[in-house]
C-alpha cells in the first residue's frame, strides 16, 4: 500500500510540473497576441493570382523573422481596438529575395493600434523576375482594405502606405504607379527606401531580382520610381541613416528632390548613423526620435483629414 502511494504522490507530482510548464506556454502564447484587435489573416488572390513567377510554396523558408522566396500572397490585418479611422498597409524589405516579416512588419502593429491606426502586413510574392508581381499584390491589399473600410472602421480615403528598404521601393511603386482611384495610397512613408534602377546607385540585389540582370533602358525607367512622380502623387514620410551602406542615401534624396518639383508634401528624417534594416528594432539609437516624429507626422498632415 506504502508503494503505491509513493506511485501516486510521484505521478502527481510530475503532473503538476507538467500543468505548471503548460501554463507558462499558455501564458507566453497570450502574451504574444495583439493587445488590441485581433489579427486577420486574408489570402490576397482567393481565387487564384492573374500572374505567376515560377516559385513554389515548398520553397517558402523562414529564418528566424525572414521568410525567403514567397510564392504566396496573404494579407495579415490588425484592426484598432477604437479605430480613427487611418489604416496603413506595410511592405516588408527583404531585397525582392524575401521579407522580414518581424521588426519590419508585425512588430509593429501594437504601436500603431494604440495610435488608433488599423496596420496591415503584406505578404507579398517574390517577382522571380516578373516584374509585375509585387506591385499586383501591392495594389490588391489596397482592394481589400478599402473592400473591409465600414467593417474594420476605416475611411477609405485615409489608407496609406509603408515600405522598407526593398518593401519601400514597392510601396513608391505602388504611390507612383497605383492603376485606380481604389489603389492609390492616400500617403507613403518610406524606410530607407530602395528608389532608383540606376546601375550604381540602386540597390543591386533588388534590381536583379526585380528585372533581371541586363533589363531594357525602358525598364529601368520604369522602377525608377523617382522619375515617376507627378503632381498627383500622395505626400511622403521619409527616413533614413546617412551611413547607411547597403542602399546609398541618393536613392532617397532623388526621391525627395522629385517631390519637391512636383510640389508633393514630404517629410525627410536623415539620422546621422544606424545602417540599414533597423525597422521597429530597439537597437536602432534614433528609435525613440522616428517613432515620435512620425506619430507627430500622422496626427498632424493624416489623422485630421478624417474629421472633414
């Protein structure tokens, strides 16, 4: 009987340590939730994508928060627990090789929803070399958001876009050659964005991903988004690290000059160091000044424009 109850107290106590290991899964689990709306997750081509670029899913590969050669495009919605109507649509950086889905996309999402913004990431599909690709999926999450406005609390005129890097070349792309009034973002902010297809200045990896290694001049032309800016082109939230060595600041500063021409509102934030790629990273040293800069930006050029 002795040894049965020494069975038993044994098997009880392992099982509480198993209850107690499980509630701390559980509680991390939560903790990782947003603190606000719940995510949605939404495929971008529910019926199947108009183009194809050759990737398969099986390839698709995640290294830590970067996600390699995406070959599908989903869209993952974080709506604002008291919404103020803005909504911001983010593209990732990732060289048109992949993405960095964590401090370049779903880190930030909190931030933003306890400003009332609702923030959308994109997944979006590696060009592969058809260069149509990024920019189709771009445009569809823009039909999406503006298709969900009433339900996630948005106005549909206060959608704008974000990019880094690679995803700030695709969001330029999108603000300078958007198809229709449904894709056109109603503002840019642009993280140490990839601008030009000039050899040299360009960021070579995301060109040749983009359009290939010996691209036609007219192509180049085509994704230098600096020279597609024209007077109807939405105003812009730029920054960027003058030491940056990965993407030359002239790719921004082209950017800006063209804005400036066509009389295009911006905003350039230049910090004089932190490299490239820090997105929503607390190692970056001008975190705190980015992040209040821009939410002054918002609340005063975005936000009031919701009240009219």
């Amino acid at each position: 009987m002795n040894g049965i109850m020494a069975r038993f107290r044994r098997t009880m106590g392992k099982l509480r340590k198993r209850m107690v290991r499980v509630g701390l899964t559980m509680g991390l689990a939560l903790a990782a939730v947003p603190c606000f709306g719940e995510k949605v997750t939404l495929p971008v081509w529910p019926d199947g994508a108009p183009n194809e670029s050759g990737l398969s899913v099986e390839n698709e590969n995640w290294n830590g928060d970067f996600l390699n050669q995406t070959a599908t495009a989903e869209l993952y919605v974080y709506p604002a627990a008291e919404p103020n109507g803005t909504a911001i649509l983010m593209c990732p950086g990732g060289g048109y090789w992949g993405l960095a889905m964590g401090h370049e996309g779903h880190a930030m999402a909190d931030w933003f929803n306890s400003m009332g913004i609702t923030y959308a990431v994109l997944k979006y599909r590696m060009p592969n070399g058809h260069d149509e690709i990024p920019l189709s999926d771009a445009e569809q999450a823009m039909r999406i958001l503006r298709a969900h406005a009433s339900e996630w609390g948005i106005n549909p005129n206060s959608i704008g876009v974000m990019g880094a890097s690679a995803g700030g070349h695709l969001a330029s792309t999108l603000a300078t050659h958007y198809s229709s009034s449904q894709t056109r973002p109603d503002f840019q902010i642009l993280f140490y964005p990839v601008i030009t297809m000039e050899q040299g200045v360009t960021h070579q990896g995301s060109r040749d991903f983009l359009i290939g290694k010996t691209p036609s001049d007219e192509m180049v032309k085509r994704y230098s988004n600096e020279l597609q800016i024209t007077l109807e082109t939405p105003e812009a939230f730029l920054m960027v690290s003058a030491d940056d060595d990965v993407v030359p600041v002239a790719n921004t500063l082209r950017y800006v000059t063209s804005l400036s021409e066509n009389n295009v509102p911006f905003s350039l934030h230049v910090y004089p160091t932190g490299g490239h790629g820090w997105g929503y990273g607390d190692h970056f040293t001008y975190k705190p000044q980015w992040t209040a800069e821009l939410q002054k930006w918002l609340q005063e050029r975005i936000l009031p424009k919701n009240k009219r």
